[in-house]
C-alpha cells in the first residue's frame, strides 16, 4: 500500500530534480485541481502547477460529490499538461481517488498522466494491503470492548489448551522413539538457554541475595540475631527466589526470543512451508525448545540459589561481622536437601511454562511485523503471569503436604 510520505525533493518528468518548495519564490504556481463534464459520461480531472506536500494534500470531496450525484459518470481522464512538478502528495491523492472509483465501478483511464505516476500507482495498488497490518484507530464503547475482551479470552483459552494438547502428544512422540527433530538444534538451544544465560542470572542473583539480606539485617539487629540472616537468605533463595527470579529472567529472555523466532518464521510463511513438506512444526520447532528449557531451568535454579547465597554471604560478613566460615555454617544447618529440591520441581515447572507461553504466542503470531512485537509482549507477559500463579499454586500444594 503506498503510504503518507514526506520528502524534500519535487519530482518532474521532463525536467528532473527541482529545487524543494521552501526554497521557491512566492509566486510559484502551486498545486491546483479543476474538473470538467465530458460529453461522453466522462469526468475530466485538470491538474496544475506543482503539487507537494508542503502545500498541504489535496481533497477529493468533490470529485466525490460529482460522481455521488447521480451524474451518469462511467469514466475518469486526466489532463496533466500544466502540471509542472509532482511528489508523493500527487500520487496520495491519486491513490485514494482509483480506491474509491474502484469501488464505484468507474474507470479510471491514466494515459494523461506522467509516466512516473502511472509507474508508481502501478506498483502501489499491484498488491492488496494486509488486513492486520495497520490498527483501526475507532474507539468503542466500554461494553463492546469487555464483550470483544471476553471472546478474546474463550478464544485464546481454547488455543492455548489445543497447543497443550499438541504439545503432550508431541512429547509422547518423543518417549516412544517417533519425533522427529534435528539433534544439533536442540545442542544449540540447550547453550543459549544455559551457558549463555548465566551472566544475567548471576547479577540478578547476588543482587537479590544482597536485598534480602540488608532488609533482614535491619530488623535482625535489633535483637542481636544477625546470624540468622543466613538462614533468611538461604531458604528464601533455595525455596522460592532462586526459581523465581530465574524462571522471570528466562521468561524475558529466552521466552520472548522463542515468540520472536516463531513469529517471524509465520511472518515469512516458512512455517506453512513445513507443513506443505509433511514436517510437524511442534517436533522440529516447539519440541527443542520446550526440552532444552526443562532440561537447563533446574540448573539454572541451583546455579541461582548458590549465587544468592553468595551475594547475601557479602553482606553478612561485610557489615554484619560475622566471619565466612559461620555464615555458611549457618546456612547448611538451616538448609535441607528438601529445600533445595521444592525449588528444582518449581523450576522445572516455571521452564516448562515458559516455553510454552513463548511457543504459543509465537505460533499465534499475526502476518505482519506490528504481530511480531505484540507476540513477543504476550508471551512475556503470559509466562510471568503463569509462573506467579504456579507458584502459588506450589505452595499451597508444600504447605498442605508438610514440605
């Protein structure tokens, strides 16, 4: 679709290159438009002067109203023998006066045009525009957005357990021996889902394990307990923080890099060419993706937990005088296996729900670049919002089980 645009240049046929408007003297002719009725049901369109968009763009309300009254108009000509100079303003109103005679079933007969004209609207109406590729700016009332908002939701709760689904039995396929996947694709996946993700979970990590131990450090002194500052960021790393702040590191990270991935693919209908081809897109492109984060989020956990327990170790020693040796003799006395293993199972349920949302929203992606970004901000925001509540949900299962 030839868009809006502005440029700096004016544009003749005959002459080349003129100088732009800003810098012509004040009584250059400018843009100007008549129409005359031709005997044979033909509305002539006289175009003068030079036309850019820095004298505004043209309307075409009356052509409009002429056509509208009922005038017997079957055709458009156009007479562009005083036209001097052209830009992008031209071709603007050119484009959506076709569009309308278009729809009026008039012809449109562009042997008066400039060459470069007829050129450009050739190749700006050859391709119908995409219908998703632009927003409708019209606002709705508050009740048609809550009933658009609750279909949205029944919609994209029934594709959401359909891709589960599809997902569980892709897995299947994978235990008996049938799935069908490239090996070194999920080697690579499983580097940029680990190796490469631990300078970001070692900075969140230790900050975390910094901010939990000065906030006990300040109420613990005041009763002289500050040795129990070890046990507060021990178990607050091991048993939720450490899942946690990874699982939401990874959902921004790793989750939106999926979406984007998997967007872009649809964008580029290369998605629809392995169907064509007889591939499953859930084996080749979901199924990689959702093993290498199963398999590094644990990992991950655990590299977490003990980087947190780091960072709160620089606080008790630094500021709390307690000695190295004492903190982390603190922290194994008050740190079980248990503890450590209810923070692997959420991990591993927090990568399973990461690459899910990021998966998902990226085989939902729309047609156009504008869907790639929102697929990318909806699987961020579906896995964060599905970590929190999974880990509630985990922890109300711990709590009634004694864990």
């Amino acid at each position: 679709m030839l868009r809006r645009c502005y440029v700096s240049r004016i544009f003749n046929d005959n002459a080349g290159v003129m100088d732009a408007p800003e810098q012509e003297s004040a009584d250059t002719p400018r843009m100007a438009m008549s129409i005359s009725r031709e005997a044979d049901s033909t509305l002539l369109i006289r175009l003068a002067g030079k036309w850019s968009v820095a004298y505004g763009l043209a309307s075409i309300d009356e052509i409009q109203r002429e056509i509208d009254s009922g005038s017997g108009i079957r055709r458009i000509a156009f007479d562009t023998g005083n036209l001097t100079a052209w830009d992008s303003s031209l071709l603007a109103c050119l484009t959506r006066l076709i569009r309308y005679c278009n729809r009026s079933n008039i012809e449109i007969h562009k042997e008066g045009l400039p060459g470069g004209v007829t050129r450009l609207l050739d190749l700006a109406l050859a391709v119908p525009e995409k219908k998703d590729a632009r927003r409708d700016a019209a606002r709705t009332s508050f009740f048609s957005m809550v009933g658009e908002n609750a279909i949205n939701f029944i919609q994209s709760a029934g594709e959401m357990l359909s891709f589960i689904g599809e997902a569980s039995l892709t897995f299947l396929r994978l235990v008996r021996g049938k799935a069908r996947f490239r090996r070194s694709d999920l080697m690579l996946l499983i580097e940029e889902s680990g190796a490469d993700a631990l300078p970001i979970v070692s900075l969140i990590s230790v900050l975390v394990g910094l901010i939990l131990a000065f906030v006990g450090a300040v109420q613990l002194k005041l009763f002289g307990a500050q040795i129990y500052v070890a046990n507060l960021v021990g178990l607050g790393m091991a048993r939720e923080m450490g899942a946690m702040m990874t699982a939401i590191i990874m959902a921004g990270r790793t989750g939106a890099a999926y979406a984007a991935r998997l967007g872009t693919m649809q964008v580029n209908e290369e998605i629809d060419a392995l169907r064509t081809l007889g591939i499953s897109p859930m084996e080749l492109l979901v199924l990689p993706r959702m093993l290498a984060l199963v398999l590094m989020m644990p990992l991950l956990t655990i590299y977490a937990d003990l980087m947190g327990i780091l960072g709160g170790a620089i606080i008790g020693v630094a500021t709390l005088d307690i000695s190295v040796v004492e903190y982390f003799q603190a922290t194994r006395s008050a740190v079980t296996v248990m503890d450590f293993t209810t923070g692997l199972i959420k991990g591993g349920v927090f990568g399973v729900l990461v690459a899910l949302s990021g998966c998902l929203r990226g085989m939902q992606c729309g047609r156009s670049a504008s869907a790639v970004g929102d697929a990318t901000t909806s699987a961020v925001v579906t896995a964060i919002v599905s970590i929190i509540v999974a880990d509630s949900i985990l922890t109300v299962i711990y709590d009634i089980l004694g864990v």
